[in-house]
C-alpha cells in the first residue's frame, strides 16, 4: 500500500511538471500575432518558390508563374524588380552565402514531369548576374528537398528526382563552397520531398515534406495523402542521424520553418485538405515537445519563411492544395 502511494505522488509530480512545462512554453509564446504587412509596388503572386534573407532585404526568386527577381526592402516595405532568372525554375530551397545566393536543389519544367537542375546556379544580388558554378552530378540532381548552409556548405536532404513521377529520396549530400566538390553522406532515416529543412544548435531538421511518388490506380495525386510526420534529426558534430519519437502534430508538404529563439516555427503546408494549412506549430528544441501558435491570416504552401529582426515574415505560396497564388505578405511578431 504505501509503495502504491509512493508511485501515485510521483505521477502527480510528474504530471505537474509536465503542466508547468507545457505552460511556460505557452507563456513564452503567447504575446506572438500574425498581422499583415503594408506592401508598396506588390509583385504578382507565386508559388513553389523560394523566399530569402539577404543581406538584410528579403528576395522572392522562382517559381511556376515567374522569372522575374524582386527584392523587398523591409524598412521601405517596397518591391523593387531586379531582373529576371534565366529560365522558369521552382521547388526549391535557397542559400544565401558571402555575396551569392545558391540553387542546387530545383527544377524546371512543367507538371507532372518536371526535371532537376544539372548545373549549380547562383545569383549576385549586387550586379543582377546569374552563372553556372558547375555540373551537379548525375546522382545528386533532384528538387523538392531541403538545402541548408552550414560551416561553409551547403548541405541537400532528401528531394525528388522524376518531377512529381517518382524519385522521391532520403539521399543527403554536402557540397563544399571552398572546394566546390560534393560527397555523398549517410542517407536520412525517411524519404521525403516538397518540404523546407532548417539548421539549431548545430543540427539538421526535416520537418514536413510527402513521398511525392506515391500514385494509386485512377488516382495519380494521391500523394497529397502521404505526408510524413517524422521528425529527422543530423548532428553535424557526430554526423549521425536519429528520428524523434514526437511527431508534427499536424502534418503537411511545403511548409515554411524557421527558427525562433529555443523554437522551430513551423507554418502552412499542404495535405489532402482542399484548403493549404493556416496552423502555426511549434517544436522547443530543449523538451521537445509541440505546442500551437496563432494561425496564419492566410493558408499557403510552397513558399519559404525568413526571420528577421525576431519577426517571422512569409509571402505568397498557393492558398489550395495544387497550384494557386497569393501575393499576400503577413509576419509573426509580438
């Protein structure tokens, strides 16, 4: 009897503690609102495209519907048009590192059947100049995955490499800014493609994504269904990858992440809602535990997500499952 009472006290303790931890991840979230932002000279919407930081300016570059380079000044809140890609390029995850901005994950082409890049392209901001920094090896090309910058290079997980066919991967490979060489690394725990990957604390994070290879007799997109939950985790250190016991919560394809302080910030994405996602879900890097922001003012996927100044700011992405565009601009800030 009294060991029975020993073990129920310590499941009260236990109990409170998770309540107390639970809600001061609340409270530290809680004052966080997603509000419109004013745009001036507001391009065309456009989705599957990649939306980044750079050098303190935010640049929307590719995309299904456009070419065009537009830059947005956030202390202006004014697009400026640079110029123009030199193809239709989407399904992608942008770098920005030292003076350039990086594509080794995209592709081109059109629906169902679009094909990956075969050579690294970069963009000078500065001089609007776009050039060829080399072959990507026939193995590594594929688009849809998570490309992320790490100590002086750029790591590619995952993708896809027959458009939305088959192909989808769990191939994870590194290229070397300083010797522009790639090398092929221990291929991640899941495939997965359509999804964005983001780097804490010295490791890599897949969140999201789909296995866009899955097609059903009379039903070719029933891909929409397969979204994957897991949550992949590299450690740059040991160069080992382990999969989380906590799931996203709400699963979904293309959606924006950052991270925000302790927190991933997870938002939007597609399933086999007919509607893209609005939800906010947020993953604390210490407990590992999930908990729910604010939504969005707008359901979106494929875009990207930046942060800046402690704000999150997404633009455009598609408002439905499949193809569609917003040119709505809106940020999560206190």
């Amino acid at each position: 009897m009294k060991q029975l009472l020993i073990t129920i006290n310590l499941l009260f303790v236990s109990l409170g503690l998770f309540a107390q931890e639970n809600t001061l991840q609340n409270q530290l979230l809680k004052n966080y609102q997603w509000s419109s932002v004013v745009q001036n000279q507001a391009p065309s919407g456009r989705h599957e495209t990649s939306f980044v930081l750079h050098k303190d300016k935010f640049y929307l570059i590719g995309g299904r519907e456009s070419k065009a380079v537009e830059v947005f000044d956030p202390l202006s809140k004014t697009w400026t048009k640079l110029g123009e890609a030199p193809f239709f390029m989407h399904h992608f995850q942008a770098v920005s590192y030292q003076d350039l901005i990086y594509f080794v994950g995209a592709m081109k082409g059109n629906y169902p059947t679009e094909t990956p890049l075969e050579h690294i392209w970069t963009y000078q901001p500065d001089k609007n100049e776009w050039k060829k920094q080399g072959i990507i090896p026939k193995e590594v090309r594929r688009g849809g995955g998570g490309a992320v910058l790490y100590q002086d290079k750029i790591y590619l997980a995952c993708g896809i490499t027959n458009g939305h066919t088959s192909g989808c991967s769990n191939r994870f490979d590194v290229y070397d800014l300083k010797t522009n060489k790639w090398e092929q690394l221990t291929s991640a725990p899941h495939l997965r493609d359509h999804f964005n990957a983001v780097v804490a604390n010295d490791k890599l994070y897949l969140i999201g994504g789909r296995n866009s290879s899955v097609h059903h007799k009379n039903n070719f997109t029933a891909f929409f269904k397969y979204t994957n939950p897991f949550v992949d985790v590299y450690d740059f250190k040991t160069q080992e990858w382990i999969t989380l016991e906590e799931k996203l919560p709400y699963p979904s394809a293309a959606g924006g992440i950052v991270k925000l302080d302790n927190y991933l910030v997870y938002m939007g994405g597609e399933n086999i809602m007919p509607n893209a996602s609005n939800k906010t879900q947020v993953f604390e890097l210490t407990t590992h535990k999930w908990s729910l922001m604010p939504d969005m003012m707008e359901g979106r996927h494929g875009t990207n997500a930046i942060l800046y100044k402690g704000a999150i700011y997404v633009f455009g992405g598609s408002p439905v499952r499949g193809g569609g565009r917003v040119n709505t601009m809106e940020k999560l800030s206190k």
